[in-house]
C-alpha cells in the first residue's frame, strides 16, 4: 500500500513538469507552431527562475518567501516568453522552417541554461551546492496537517502548489482553446489559415501570442523540476532535455486537448516509475521500462493515424507557415 | 453600415511581403555569408562581455583549439566526420520531405550493434569481425528507419514525432545494453571495449589514428553526391520531395521510394554510430550520439543536401565547438559556451533564408510588383 | 445614382501582370434583385467579384457602396461594408460545427455560448427556408449543406449583398431548386444578390437583371424578362472572331482509344464523370468544351491512370489494327507506360503534377524517360540535348536550363511541359487548358504544335474553354456537362451558340452522337 503510495506520488511530481511543458506546447501547437524547442525552452524557464532567486537569497539575509516566488515565477516566464517570441519571429515572420528552428532553440537553451548553471555551480561552490533554500522551500510546501490525514490526504495534498497550478492551467487552456470564443480563432488559424484570414482573424497575431505564451507555460515545467523535483539545485545532466521530449510525446498521447494531459502525464509518472516498484528487475530491464511512455505515445500516433477520427487529428496545418498570396 | 469612414480614401499596406524569384547563386550566398558574419560578430561581443578579451584573440585561441595542434586537428577532423555522416545519411530523407529527426536513434541501435559485435563475437578474424560490426550496425539504424518509414507510407503517421520518439526507445535499449555490459560493475559505464587486443577498433592508417573514419566519410561525400544527383533512386526521392502527385503521373511508387530512402538513410545514420564506437570512443553510452542527430539535420538542411556543402558546415560548427572549449577552458567557463554561439550562428542562418525567397515592397514601389499577384481561379 | 442602388462599380480595371482580367468595368446591383453575372470561364467575372470582397486590390476605379466611396482591402472591410461572398471553394473549417464556423472571427463575449449562436442559425434558417443542423461538423456535410452554412455565415454577418460564385455547379437538381427559393426569399427581404454563372436556364428562371462579361470587359446589363437563352449566348460568346489557325483535314483516322461506360467518383462523393463513352481517334483533334469542372480532369487522369474510375468502366486501347487491344482501367501509369502505351499529357496543374518546380529544365526533361537505359544511373545527355534544343525552337526564356523551372514565368512553363510531352513522340497526345494564362504568341506556339502533331497521326485531345478556339482548331467536339457528353459535335459546322448551350444542358432526348463512328 505504502508502495503504490509513493509511486503515485513520484508519478504525479514527475507528471506535473511535462504536463506544464506539454499544456504550454499545445497551445502552441493548436496555433499551427510545431515548436521541437520545447526542451530548450524549459531549459531556459528553469534556469532563468533559479538565476533571479539565486542573486535574490545572496543578497538578503534574511529572504521573504513570497518575493522568491513572485521572482522565480517572473524570471521564468519572461524568459520563456522570450525564447518562444524568437521562435515566433523566425518562423512566422521570416518563415524559417519550424523543425529546424525548434531545434535550433533547443541546441540553444540547454547551452544557455548549462552554461549559466554550470557557472552558478561554480560560484557556489560546486555541484549541489547552490543555496536557494527559501525558494525552494516555497515551491515544496505543502498543506500543513497533511502527514495525519492518512493515504487519500498524502496522495492529494502533499504537494507544492505548482501542481496544483499545472492542473489548473491544463484545465484553463483546455477551456480556453474548447471554449472561448478567441479559443475558437485560435483553432481556426491551426486548423485552416486562409479560411481564418477571410473570416478576419490576425493569424499573425495569433500564431505569435499562442507560440510565446505557450513557450512561457512550457518554461514553467522547467522551474518547477528545477526549483521541486532537484530541490533547487542544478546538475547539467540532461534531464530536463530528455523530460521535454517527453512533454512533446505527451502531447500526442493527449490527442491535443489539455485536460489528457492530466491524466497522461501521471500515467506517463507511473510507467517511468514502475520499474521501481516492481519486485525481482535487474538494474538493466529497469532501464527497458524507462521506454514505455514512448512505446505508448508511438502506439497512440499510429492508432490515430490509421483510425482517421478527424478530432484526434493533429492540426491540419501544424508545421507549416502562411502567406496570404501564396493560395 | 456605414460606419466606415475609416474604409474611405485610399490606403495600401505600407509593406507588403512578396516572393522573390530572382536571387541568384551568389546573391544567395552573399545573404547567407552576411548572416554569419553578423553572428560571428555578436558572438564576439559576448564573448567580450564575458571575458573582456579583444574578440580577435578569442578568434585567434579559437582557431588554436580547433587546429592548434596535430592532435586537436585529428579530433577536429574526426568529429566533422562523425557529424558529416549522418548528414549524409539524412540528406535523402530530407530531400524526399521525410523528417527524420530520429538520427539520435539509428546512431545508438548502429552503435550497440557495433558494440555486441566487439563483446561478443572477439576472437573472430578481423576482416569478418568487421563484416558484421558494418552489417549489422547498418541493418539495425535501417530498421530503425524503417519502422516510421512505413507506417508514414501505408498510414500517413506523422514521420517527425514517430522518429523522435524512437529516439528514446533506442536510448532505453542503450542503458539496457550498458548496464548489462557495465564494466567495472558498479561505474554505469561500459568502459573501453577490449581496451589490451583493441578487436574491433578501426586501424589506424599511416599512423594516423583516425585517417581511416576521414577517408570513409570522404568516400561517402562523393558517393552520396552522385546518389542524389546521377542515379535513378535519387531522381526518383527528389520528385516524391518535390510533389507526389507528379511522382505519381511519373509512374514512380511513392511508397516504395518512402520505404527505400528510409532504409538507406536509417542504414547510413547506423553505419555513424558505427564510427562513432569502433572509429572513436571504444565504448557505447547514450551519450554516444550527444545531439548529434540534431544538429546534423541543420547541416543537411542549411547545406541545401549538397554534400560537399555539408562538408563545409560540418567543419564551421565543430570548429566553433572546439573553439568554445578552447576559450571556455583557458578562462575558466564552461564548455555548453559552445552550444550558446552555434545557436546564435544557426539562427542568423535561419533567418537569413528570407531574405533569400522574399523581398519587402514598400507602399510607394507598390505599382512595379503587382506581377506576383494570382490569376483567376 | 437611383434610390435602391446597394453596390455601383466604376470603371474597374484589375491586370495580373500582362494579362487584363478586368477593363474598364461599370455594373450596379439594386436592392432587393438578384442580379446575374454571365460570362464564359475566365471572362472576368470571379475576378470581378474578388475585388469587391476583398481578394484582390483593384488597379483602377472606384467602388461605391449605398452611395459612398468605399475602399476594399481585405475581406474584413468587405464584410464592414456588408458584403458577403460564397466562394467556390468553400472557406470552412473541416472539424469545426456549423455554429463554430458561423461564428468564427466575429466579436463577443469570452465565453461561446453555442446554444445561443444554434438558436440564432435555427431562426435564420426558418426565416429563409433554410434546413441545417447547427451542431453538426462540417467533414460530415454534403456539399449543398456546406453551402448553406456558407451562405447563413454571410447572413449572420449581416450581409446586405450576397455574391454567390458558381453555386449550383455542385448541387443536385432537387438542391438547386432549394437554393433558389431560398435566394427568392432573401431577394424578398430586400438584400441584392449577385449569382456567377454560365447556366443559362438558371439564369432565365432566377434572376432580375443579367450582366455579361466577355473576356475581361463588360457587354451589357439586361432584364431577364426582356431576353431569351440565344440572346444571352450570343452576348456571352460574342461574333465569332476568325482566329487564322490553320487547320488540315484529318487523315489516316482509326480509333486508337475506346472509352466506354467510364465512371468516377470525386472527394466529395459525387459523380466527376458519369457513365461517359466515346473514342478517341489517331489523326484528329478532339476538342473537349465544358464548363470548368464538368469531369474534365477526371476524363484524362482516368485515361493517364490517376484515377480510379468504378464500375463498368474500361478504356480500352488498340496499338494497331487488329492488334490486341489492352484494357487500362486498373493499371498504374507505370503499368500503362509497360504495355507501350505512348500516352503524353499536359495536366492543368502544371506544376503541381507534370513537372517538378525544383528542377531546371535537365531534370524535367528527365521524368518521363529517366528509366531508360540499364544501371542505376540516370542518363543525362539526351535530356540536356533536348532541354537545349526545345528552349532553341520554343524560344524559352530562362537564364539556363538549369534554373529551376518554378521560376519561370507561366508561359514558358507551359512549354517545358508541353514540349517535353512532344519528345517523347507520342500516339496520344491529351492536353488541358494548355494556353491557360499564356499571352496571344505563346498560345499560338502551342496550338502550332498541336496542328503538326495531329499531321504526324497523332491523336490529340484539347480540353479548352475559350470557344473561338476550340471551334478552329478540333476536328471533333466533345462537349461535357455535369460528368456527362451533352454532345459530340462536327468542329466544322457547329456554331458558337450550339456548344454554349450544350455546355449548359443536356438535351433532353439523347441524340446519337454524330462524330461517332
């Protein structure tokens, strides 16, 4: 019992980074970007976030909690924001091509945020040293009162807020892309461009707020790995790189729509995990688990592929870029 | 109704975007070369900004960790050949319009294969030990590329996600290989394979120990060259890139050519992790592509899948990321400097296309470009 | 300017490039009528229409809306001005609903309320007679239902002007009669309607007032009541113009292709072609007449292999006399090309399908024959031969034939093409719309070739729509209308008038082809 309790809970903290990277990149992607540079965003959202509260609890003596949160949240957005408007740009404005340029981003962002971390390391004093206690003393707190509550009070209540955030913005974006009205342009420009453009929406406009503000959800998953699941530490070991692919997968599994990835990032958490809790694995047939998310989202891709329900479709035009006169 | 005052009077957009069709060879590699040394130049100044060395220097110790010495030559030489080669083998796909972002992948399945072959099959003669460290490696980066392969020709299944999520099936099979190969036990690392016979490593050829890995991927320069540009099976990946319905009034079988090209590309990506084990490391890791399998996708892209041009870019990125290693070392940083200033390049180059296919029309020249307006339909 | 006027176009002049779409157009369309826009394939009209939806921008003149000058630049500020219009091709948003697509774009509150916007459609359906179903995705929708949705997203938006391009070339008999009541009942309600068409009867049974358009200019507005079907032709198609092509009397004819029974089905569901027979002879010029999309491209791919045509279908081809005769439905072009089937086709897609606009002119000439020769590698020298010498004798204007040819202007294009399709020294040679978009020197570049090949014995199908044409260089005339051979008609005695009307309607007792054998 206690087992299959932790193993939800390391499922649901490991959930909670791809759902954020995966809900940032849907929406993204419902607005035809096919960004590869999710991985590199979150990079650049998670070290963006421990930069700002690393100079912050340096400073101050004495650090109040609730400006380290609103400076790692801030710093991690604007940063994020930023790396999705240069995506943005290049791929909207000057037309570049989305795969290349995504991955480009991601080149890009783990050598930004490993180079920056790498230097932080150093200046702390070596790997792991890196002290933003308060910070991450935030981002881990959980309901007081929750260690009586018993296994359905663990299992719901022991975690820092950003899970909670996560699932609320996946069930924001899922309302807002299902729901709203701009929601409904937002889908249009995805799905058809030039039928967006004569109903006159601004594709443009739209193609960009939905890239960046998706890029700036997305970096979100970074900090909250960086500032929960490392406990505000930073090691260049790749995982973050490897976690946003994954978040890219997670997208699939969801078919597109926010509110799966609840669901599909926890499912994702168990299947990585399970091998830890399944008695009598050897060291390497655990490593085989490790694939299973994977096999899964392959598994759903071609299951939507050959099924043809057009509302598991991709968007029609993902990963193709616009131009009025070109019909 | 009427509440369009606004609408009266005569405004055009001041800029308008239209396609260009008149840059020529040059002109495009003057843009393209514009590009890179506008981003030489903003690297510069961070690099300035970091270390406050005259950015001449920094070019200067850059060139020395790249070619400083007959040794770092040889690495510089052996990675661009590492990188060349999946180059090459994606030059294909991507020229069909298969994204095959799943060179991470092939790599490592062509690399374990190289690696069971060493661990398993030593004590065979060389010549037949080699045989099958190239066959199966190759055979298991084209199984590899085959899988996506058919499902996008038979399905129409979305090639760039099914082969990035190969990848982390090949990456799993890897930890599975190098834990159960883990030597010494306990170190997560397969350690140098047959470190004291040395079965299974490349030779080294005039002394040179990785003149053979060069003179390989040099053959496969010109090899893949005249593929894509002299033969049947290359004009035939060309159509199927450029429009499958006129491949199909051709008579060309589009799924077979889909199927053919990602066995070869999928093969050749093997035969780089190939090299990569027997030809570099001696030893297999998921590390042994490194992100390679990205970046090359950007040389093959950028290098227009001309492979002597593809020579090219390989060199300028692993100069820079030597170059970056040099300066990160000498000054005390460290070395992902050098991933931060290939970005920086790659996104000028990136952006530099534009210019390339399109031309901005201001509102006054509005009357001379009216020609690249549409017809009735 | 009368009372009622709710559009005045003045003067409007629209050039693409060298060619004049639209010269020096003056029309008006009331409140309250449904006024006819006629005119033969690429006499200007959807042009026309374009600007005033905000497609295009126009080069000169002014457009007037309820009395005031008004500039179009998009078609946001088309619908501002309550203009709305039904494109050819619909503009909608396969997996969304009705009510999804209605809505798109317009203002309002955050949150969509769909059940609001449903009870708003039914009430508009209702008021015009209308039947839909708000809820339902538009992949689900037959193309008549499409059309409504189209038309109810004008009305929702408020247009006060309908301009419907086309809209009964999809529909059913039953669907079209719908239509019209429906557009009677809009007409009722006091919005002017303009309908583009060429289908004469429709013409006469809806409209108030027809305006004709002959090759980009306009001829004259008239009261339907006050006209009859052989006026309009007459206006539509204009004095026969003498076009001095020089046209031999066929000789050596002998069936080479027997088409019969020939059925296909396009993507929406519908009959592309309906039980089609008719035989295609070695030494003439068969011209194809029809309506754009009357089965057309459906008729040559089937014969090319790009199709699959159902049912009884078979095309059956005879090398020689007395020769065995081989069946090609159900073979791929590769299948066809083995039997030595000598089949030459210009698509109207020209880049799209026939050449590859990513190679110069070496590599284009290499599609059809780069399986030649053993080994794996192509051969290059007998296409660089004939690359040079077709840019020689066609004059192609490129800066070396290895530009690749997407960058060539349209007319030059068409001459790779189509003189890569010579070379191969065909026994059919099928073309379609193959001067479409050339200027006048080209055009009679290419119908030149066309004459010499049908002097070598060749057997060559054009598929046109300018009329003055067909009618001087075919020997034959098949005219198509609705998937269907409304008529095969002697080129030589046949009038301008007989194929318009026939391109129109099917006669209603089925005449025995004359050109038949």
């Amino acid at each position: 019992m206690t087992g299959i309790i932790t193993l939800i809970q390391a499922a649901i903290v490991f959930g909670t980074v791809i759902m954020l990277g995966a809900t940032g990149e849907i929406l993204a992607e419902k607005s035809g970007s096919l960004n590869l540079g999710v991985p590199g965003i979150m990079y650049i959202g998670g070290i963006s976030g421990l930069v700002g509260v690393f100079f912050y609890e340096r400073g101050n003596a004495d650090p109040n909690g609730f400006a380290c949160l609103v400076i790692a949240m801030s710093c991690a957005i604007a940063a994020s924001f930023l790396a999705g408007l240069l995506y943005s740009f290049l791929t909207i404005t000057l037309r570049a091509n989305q795969n290349v340029t995504g991955l480009t981003l991601t080149i890009f962002g783990s050598g930004i945020a490993n180079f920056i971390g790498g230097s932080l390391n150093k200046l702390a004093g070596g790997v792991g040293q890196i002290s933003v206690a308060a910070t991450s003393k935030v981002f881990k707190t959980s309901l007081p009162g929750v260690s009586d509550m018993g296994a359905i009070g663990k299992l719901l209540f022991s975690y820092g807020f950003m899970v909670y955030l996560a699932v609320i913005l996946a069930i924001v974006v899922q309302w807002y892309i299902f729901k709203s009205r701009s929601g409904l342009a937002l889908r249009a420009v995805g799905e058809n461009p030039g039928t967006a453009d004569a109903a006159g929406i601004n594709v443009t406009k739209y193609k960009y707020l939905a890239t960046s503000i998706g890029a700036a959800i997305s970096g979100l998953g970074g900090l909250y790995y960086v500032m929960d699941y490392t406990k505000g530490t930073w090691a260049n070991d790749g995982t973050i790189e490897a976690l946003g692919w994954l978040a890219l997968a997670l997208v699939i599994f969801a078919t597109w729509k926010p509110a799966n990835t609840i669901w599909g990032s926890y499912l994702f958490g168990i299947l990585y995990w399970m091998y830890f809790y399944i008695g009598g694995l050897t060291r390497s047939s655990q490593e085989l688990f490790k694939m299973l998310p994977y096999i899964v989202t392959i598994l759903v891709l071609i299951f939507v592929s050959t099924k043809r329900r057009r509302e598991s479709q991709p968007p029609a035009a993902l990963g193709l870029s616009y131009f009025r006169e070109e019909r | 109704m009427a509440k369009n005052n606004e609408l009266s009077g005569k405004r055009e957009p001041l800029v308008r975007i239209v396609r260009r069709t008149d840059a020529g060879r040059i002109q495009s590699w003057g843009i393209r070369i514009a590009a890179v040394l506008v981003a030489l130049v903003i690297c510069a100044v961070l690099i300035y900004a970091l270390v406050k060395m005259n950015p001449l220097e920094v070019y200067k110790a850059m060139f020395f960790g790249a070619f400083g010495t007959t040794r770092k030559l040889w690495i510089t030489l052996r990675d661009t050949a590492m990188l060349l080669c999946i180059g090459i083998g994606l030059a294909p796909a991507f020229r069909m319009k298969f994204w095959n972002i799943g060179a991470e992948g092939q790599i490592l399945v062509g690399g374990v294969a190289t690696a069971v072959c060493m661990i398993y099959l030593k004590g065979l003669p060389e010549i037949l030990l080699f045989a099958c460290m190239l066959f199966l490696s190759s055979l298991a980066g084209a199984v590899w590329g085959l899988i996506p392969a058919w499902f996008k020709a038979h399905f129409g299944t979305n090639e760039t996600l099914f082969t990035l999520m190969m990848n982390y099936v090949a990456i799993s099979i890897t930890s599975f290989c190098v834990s159960k190969w883990e030597n010494p036990y306990g170190s997560n690392s397969v350690g140098i394979i047959n470190p004291g016979t040395k079965e299974g490593w490349l030779p080294d050829l005039f002394g040179q120990q990785y003149l053979i890995n060069v003179l390989m991927v040099a053959a496969l320069v010109v090899l893949m060259y005249i593929y894509m540009e002299r033969t049947k099976h290359g004009y035939e990946l060309a159509v199927v890139g450029d429009s499958e319905n006129t491949a199909r009034y051709a008579g060309i079988d589009v799924k077979k050519v889909i199927i053919r090209t990602m066995l070869l590309s999928g093969a050749l990506c093997g035969f780089s992790g190939f090299l990569a084990v027997s030809g570099a490391s001696h030893t297999i890791s998921t590390g042994t592509a490194g992100g390679r399998g990205f970046t090359a996708i950007i040389v093959a892209w950028l290098a227009k899948f001309n492979t002597f041009t593809m020579a090219l870019i390989a060199l300028l990125l692993v100069f820079l990321d030597k170059g970056a290693v040099e300066i990160a070392s000498k000054f005390n940083l460290n070395d992902y400097a050098s991933q931060i200033i290939t970005g920086i390049l790659l996104f000028f180059i990136l952006g530099s296309e534009f210019f390339i296919n399109y031309r901005l029309v201001f509102a006054h020249k509005e009357k001379h470009a009216v020609q690249a307006e549409g017809k009735e339909a | 300017m009368q009372e009622n006027t709710a559009i005045k176009l003045c003067n409007i002049t629209k050039r693409f490039g060298e060619v004049v779409a639209n010269s020096n157009i003056s029309l008006e369309v009331r409140k309250g009528e449904i006024l006819s826009l006629l005119g033969e394939n690429g006499s200007g009209k959807t042009t026309l229409m374009n600007i005033l939806s905000g497609i295009y921008f126009p080069d000169e003149g002014e457009i007037f809306v309820d009395g005031k000058e008004v500039t179009i630049r998009s078609p946001h500020d088309s619908f501002e001005l309550g203009i709305g219009m039904i494109h050819q091709h619909f503009k909608l948003v396969d997996i969304f609903t009705a009510a999804e697509n209605i809505i798109l774009g317009l203002p309002g509150g955050a949150n969509l309320n769909l059940k609001a916007v449903a009870e708003e459609v039914n009430a508009l359906t209702a008021k015009y007679g209308f039947e839909l179903d708000p809820n339902k995705k538009i992949y689900e929708m037959s193309v008549s239902e499409k059309q409504t949705v189209e038309i109810i997203k004008m009305l929702y938006r408020g247009a006060n002007v309908l301009i419907l391009d086309e809209p009964t070339a999809v529909l059913t008999p039953q669907e079209t009669k719908k239509l019209f009541s429906v557009l009677t009942n809009m007409k009722e309600d006091g919005k002017a309607v303009i309908i583009i068409t060429h289908k004469l009867n429709e013409v006469m049974e809806i409209s108030d007032r027809v305006a004709v358009l002959r090759k980009g200019e306009y001829v004259d507005t008239v009261n339907t009541s006050e006209t009859s079907e052989n006026a309009l032709t007459e206006m539509m198609v204009g004095k026969k113009v003498s076009l001095d092509i020089a046209r031999t009397e066929p000789k050596n004819m002998r069936t080479i292709l027997r088409i019969q029974n020939l059925t296909c089905i396009n993507e929406d569901g519908l009959k592309a072609l309906d039980d089609v027979s008719f035989a295609i002879r070695t030494g003439e010029i068969l011209g194809i007449a029809g309506i754009a999309g009357s089965g057309q491209k459906e008729l040559l791919e089937s014969i090319a292999g790009l199709q699959n045509p159902i049912g009884e279908s078979s095309i059956l081809y005879e090398p020689k006399e007395n020769e065995r005769v081989h069946e090609l439905v159900g073979k791929t072009p590769m299948q066809i090309k083995e039997l030595g089937v000598s089949l030459a086709f210009v698509p109207e897609d020209r880049l799209g399908m026939g050449l590859v606009g990513n190679m110069g002119m070496i590599g284009n000439m290499m599609l059809r024959g780069y399986r030649s020769g053993k080994g794996i590698f192509v051969e290059t020298q007998a296409p660089t031969k004939l690359a040079k010498e077709l840019k020689e004798k066609l004059e192609i204007a490129t800066p070396s034939i290895n530009t690749p040819v997407s960058k060539l202007s349209g007319g030059n294009v068409q001459k790779v093409l189509v003189g890569r399709e010579i070379a191969m020294e065909p026994k059919v040679l099928m073309t379609a719309y193959a001067v479409r978009g050339l200027d006048i020197n080209t055009s009679y570049a290419i119908y030149n070739i066309l004459a010499e090949e049908k002097e070598k014995g060749v057997a060559v199908v054009y598929v046109g729509e300018d009329l003055d044409v067909l009618l001087e260089l075919s020997d034959r005339i098949l005219v198509l209308c609705d998937g269907k051979i409304s008529g095969i008609v002697d080129a030589r005695t046949t009038t301008k008038e007989e194929i318009g009307l026939l391109m129109t309607q099917i006669p209603q007792k089925e005449e025995e082809a004359n050109g038949e054998e």
